[in-house]
C-alpha cells in the first residue's frame, strides 16, 4: 500500500526484522541499542501512515494531520 501524494512508502523490510528480533527480545536492555533502528524503521513510517490516513479520511484537514486530538477538542467551542 502506497501514497504517493502523502511521503507514506510503505515499510521497509528491515521494521519486520526488528518486530522479528523484538519477539524474541523483548526488555528494555535489547531495545535501547535499537531505538534508533525502531524510530527510523517502525515509528517514522507508522506516523507517515496516519498522516497519509488521515489526510484520505478528513481531506478537508489541509495538511493540519500533526494536531493532537485534546488541541483539536480545544478550538471547538462548547455551548
């Protein structure tokens, strides 16, 4: 699955290693060698999904996806 439009490529082969060895290992003494593997292979591509997501379910965001839910929550006024 590809948009082009919206930077998410897909993940690469190498976040399915990590998910793999993750399995396998998972404490936190694994990990922190690792977490430089896990933000540019897994979280990095995770968030261009939800990003290029969101962008296909709410087209009117125009561009304004990186904007937590409670922020959003705070510009709709409450009567």
């Amino acid at each position: 699955m590809t948009f082009a439009t919206t930077g998410f490529a897909g993940f690469r082969p190498a976040a399915f290693a990590f998910f793999s060895e993750l399995q396998d290992n998972n404490d936190p003494a694994w990990f922190r060698p690792r977490k430089a593997v896990y933000e540019t292979e897994v979280l990095a591509p995770f968030r261009d999904l939800i990003i290029a997501a969101t962008a296909r379910v709410l087209p009117s965001s125009n561009g304004a996806t990186r904007t937590s839910p409670a922020a959003t929550s705070r510009r709709v006024p409450v009567t």
